[in-house]
C-alpha cells in the first residue's frame, strides 16, 4: 500500500508540474503572438506577420536585410498594366544583383478594382509573368486595414491626410525594416530607381 501511495504521489507531482509546464508555454506563446503585429508598438516591418495568397502566415522577418517595396495592387486599374510591367523590370534588374523584393497586397478599397479572389488574382498575376511576391487580399483604409499598412501609413504620412489614396501607392523599406519613402500611383516603378540605389 505504501508503495502504491507513493508512486500515486509521484504521479500526481508529476502531473500537476507538467500541466502548470503547459499552462506556462501557452502563456509564453500568447504573449508572443500580442506582440505580433501591435502597431503601437512595432519598431520594423519585421514585427508583422501577413498572409501569402494561400493564407498561410508568413513573417515578415524573412526579408530582414533586402530593401522591399510595398504595394497595394488591382487588376482593373488605369495604372495595371504600365505597373506590372515596369515592376518585372524592376525585379529582373535588381532581384539578384542587389536583392531587391516586391510585396504586392491586392486591395479592392478603390472603385471596387480588385474584386477577384486570391486564387484569380494570382492567375491574372501569372498571365503577366509576375514575378515577386503576392500576398492575400486585404484593407489599406479604415478600421479593417491590415496592421502592417497602419504602421506603413504612420511612419510614412501622405500629402494632406495619411489614408492611401488610389492603388499603386508604393512604400519603399530599406535593409534595416524602416519606411523610408513613400509615393503615389502617378510615380512609376521605373522613376524609383534613383531612389532605390540610395538604399542598396
């Protein structure tokens, strides 16, 4: 019987340190995922967590040391097809040579241009051999934005009112995660090249 006991007291410790064990990891991991994407709080783009075309969460920590360029894109704009070609040009020009990345965030906030969804956006996206990153559709304006354009919008303000305006804005991130620049759809991606050679 003593032993009996004694080995229910020793399964009953163990029981109880693995369970507080778990109860701590869980802790430890919701903190981790607060932290995750607070815009008050974030230092770098590297913060934030988005989501690929497939909605599979990707971290934006992944691109640490590449100067990006982040914009909201549609396939129905005035501004699509000078964009999407201009942005190929960009990537084959400096991709390899100087590790420039491309986050492309379809948006449908602006006269309803990108109502498509995530899988018909990528093949429209792959009907024009693009070749940089595509992401899930999302917000850019109003209390549904994505966490990562709050914080883009907040480091780098526009002319008049912070809001994105039209799609095609485009914000440029250097190798540290900082917003450095930002520039409207009537810039194209071919005028930021000096622009980019700043940050290389």
């Amino acid at each position: 019987m003593f032993l009996l006991k004694g080995k229910a007291s020793t399964l009953g410790i163990f029981s109880t340190a693995l369970v507080a064990f778990r109860v701590l990891s869980t802790s430890s991991v919701m903190a981790c995922a607060s932290k995750s994407n607070d815009v008050g709080s974030a230092k770098t783009i590297y913060d934030f967590t988005v989501n690929d075309n497939k909605g599979n969460p990707v971290s934006l920590e992944k691109y640490r040391g590449h100067v990006l360029i982040i914009v909201n894109v549609a396939s129905k704009c005035g501004y699509t097809a000078q964009h999407y070609k201009e942005f190929n040009e960009l990537y084959d020009e400096y991709a390899e040579t100087k590790g420039l990345r491309i986050l492309a965030f379809p948006c449908n906030q602006f006269a309803n241009q990108e109502p498509g969804t995530n899988e018909e956006i990528k093949c429209f996206l792959k009907d024009r051999n693009v070749k940089f990153d595509l992401f899930e559709k999302i917000d850019v304006n109003g209390d549904t934005a994505a966490p990562l354009y709050q914080y883009l919008k907040k480091k780098q303000g526009g002319t008049l009112f912070d809001a994105i305006k039209w799609n095609f804005t485009k914000f440029i991130i250097n190798k540290e995660g900082i917003p450095v620049e930002r520039h409207g759809p009537s810039t194209s991606p071919l005028e930021l090249k000096s622009n980019l050679e700043k940050y290389f």
